[in-house]
C-alpha cells in the first residue's frame, strides 16, 4: 500500500512540473518586454507634469517634433548635467520646432524641486510606476532615496522606479526617428540636435500623393473663430484650396467654389479655404470684407505662417487639394482646365470628390496649377 502511495505521489509530481513551467510561460509572455524601433509609431502615452496636470503625447504629435529623453532620478550628477543640456540648448531646439520632455520615476513635488533648483525651462513627467519607460521598452528597476540639501534644508526625494537613460526622437509623423541608450549625458542635447535638424529639414518639403495632411489648427477664420483640422475630422472628404483676395484667377474661381460647396452640401464633403498671401489686400480684416461681400458659403481662413502653403507644395492661388476619409493626399492642382467657365471641358476637382464618394479608382491624381504667384514672406 505503502509502495503505491509513493509511486502516485511520484507520477503527480512530475505532472505538475509541466503545470509549472506552463504557468512560468505564460507569466513570461504576459510580460513580454516591448522592443521598439526606428519607423515605429510612437506609443501615445500620458502623465502628470511638474505641475500636476495632465500632459498627453497626442497633444504634441503632428504639430512638433518630440523629444522624450528618459533619465534615472532628480538631482543626481549625471541626470543633473544632462537636464542643463537641454536648459541650455533649448531655443535651439524649440526654433528647429522641437519639444522637450523629461521622464524619470521621480514624483511630480520631486520634479518641482529639480526645476527650481536648476532654472529648468521644460516640461518633466513623473513616471513613478514606470509605465511609460516600459511602453518605450526601456529597462526600469526599484527606485530608491537619495538625501539633498536644497534651500538649506535636508531634502528625500524618494522615486517610485529607475529607468535606463535613454532618448527616444517622434518625428511629426509621430514615428519614431531615433531611440537610443545614452552614455554622454552632457553631450545628449546636443546630439539630438542634429536629429531633429534633420527632420526638420525633411519637414519642410511638401507631402506626396497618399500622405497624409499637415496637422494645421487655430488658423483665424472670417466668422472671428479659430479653426483646426480635426474640425472636419467627420467629412469623408476634405477639399482644400490655398487661395486669396488679390489674385483676379482667383477671383474668378470664386463663383465655382461656391457652387461647388452647395452642390456637396449633406453628402459629406468639407470644403475650406485658406489664404497665406503676405499682402496688405490680403489681411484677414479685407478677407472679412471680400467673404461678406462675395457671400462666402465655406470656412475662409488665414494662415501668416504659411506653413500650410509649404506643407502642401502650394505654389499660386487657387491651388486644390483633395483628401480622402483618412485625410490622405489623393489630388492636387487645378479645379478645372480654364479659368474662363464658358470654356471648361474637364473637371478635376469634383471628378475627383465624386470617386471618392462612390469607392471608385480616381483616373486623374494631379493637373497643373495655374493662377498667381503666391506672395511668399520676404524671410523665405
């Protein structure tokens, strides 16, 4: 009986060996540590700032280029250095439209201390469990204490977790340019600089059929309101045309691009203008006067930047642009082929939104332009 037992206490034994290593598997694949790499999207997380509030990835993405540069803890040597770096390089950095953004396991009161004690002019985000060094795949141990004497008084600043040091670059496109361990923490900002020159030398070309649409917003319009591209995130096609006051082709395009806009009424295309020119005819108080005037049935809208101009590859007025639902480039040139209406024989524009409305291949993606010059800055 004796011999039975042992022998069914061994057999059970080894039966719960695979139970064991299953359970240990599946362990280590729920923990499975996330590897991220140049071209990837950028994990869009969010956490408290230095300040206590909210600060979110998806704010920033499409607008500016972000960095987020990952450090062990608040005022420590290394970590100290490196945050003087980006204080030091960050008009630098903000002129070639770069953010900065400082993650570590330290607390938000942590954080406040580290800004004031080093005059810090960027935003830092308290990370205490860690949960967005491992979304970046980036290696985090116990945090710990560290004794600092700040303002004359004995200080602990206690972080919740340690993270490897790291930098991690997020183009516009919100892709991942660069992600990298740093050894030479004073050197880092000035390392990332020549990253983010290079993206945003690569920014200023304009996009290609099928990429997506600059992420433009708060551009004043006629009706005293700010406008932005999510405004129209429900239209399943976004028409845009680069136009103005001044320019007579325009001028002359101005009867069809209100026709156009009532004939699509209801079926789901958005159409917005918007004028760059850097002309006293075309300030947006005679923009207000020209929309009153002329009755303007769709958003007017001035951009002085003239960044969508140059996102685009706008190069006279009227210029159009066609997006699709996802807001991806899928025409751009003329409206029609004559300025003179009584001699239109082909349609661009409307051939175009037509197709994308029914699901059909779009037959022809680009016409020439033809109109005004644009009237550029005299800076660029």
């Amino acid at each position: 009986m004796r011999q039975r037992f042992v022998i069914s206490a061994i057999l059970l034994a080894f039966a719960v060996v695979p139970m064991v290593f299953a359970i240990e598997e599946g362990k280590a694949a729920t923990e499975k540590k996330v590897e991220l790499a140049v071209g990837d999207k950028a994990p869009l997380v969010e956490a408290k700032d230095d300040e206590g509030k909210s600060w979110k990835l998806a704010d920033h993405v499409g607008e500016r280029i972000v960095v987020l540069y990952f450090y062990p803890a608040d005022m420590t040597p290394g970590c100290t250095r490196q945050a003087c770096g980006y204080r030091d390089n960050l008009d630098k950095l903000r002129e070639l439209g770069a953010t900065v953004v400082g993650v570590s396991g330290d607390s938000v009161e942590n954080h406040k201390l580290f800004k004031k004690a080093h005059d810090l002019n960027f935003t830092l985000l308290a990370d205490e469990d860690g949960e967005i060094a491992k979304a970046y795949g980036i290696p985090v141990r116990a945090g710990s204490s560290i004794e600092r004497e700040i303002d004359g008084k004995n200080v602990t600043l206690t972080r919740g977790v340690t993270a490897d040091r790291r930098t991690v670059v997020i183009g516009k496109d919100g892709k991942i340019a660069d992600i990298a361990p740093i050894r030479d923490a004073a050197g880092d900002s000035e390392r990332v600089i020549g990253i983010v020159r290079e993206l945003a030398e690569k920014d200023k070309k304009p996009i290609r059929l099928g990429d997506a649409s600059p992420k433009w917003k708060d551009l004043a319009g006629v009706d005293a309101k700010k406008h932005s591209l999510d405004d129209y995130k429900d239209a399943k096609v976004l028409v845009t045309v680069i136009t103005c006051n001044s320019c007579p082709v325009a001028k002359a395009y101005e009867g069809r691009l209100k026709e156009f806009t009532k004939a699509y009424e209801g079926k789901s295309v958005q159409v917005v203008a918007i004028n760059v020119n850097n002309t006293p005819a075309d300030s947006l108080e005679n923009m207000k006067k020209r929309a009153e005037a002329e009755k303007f049935n769709f958003p007017y809208l001035y951009d002085p930047s003239q960044a969508i101009a140059l996102q685009l590859g706008a190069t006279v007025t009227p210029h159009w642009f066609v997006f699709d639902e996802k807001r991806q480039l899928r025409y751009r040139g003329a409206f029609d082929d004559n300025q003179d209406p009584s001699r239109v024989e082909t349609t661009h524009v409307p051939a175009v939104v037509d197709a994308l409305l029914a699901g059909k291949e779009i037959e022809n993606k680009e016409a020439r332009a033809f109109g005004c010059g644009i009237k550029w800055d005299k800076k660029r």
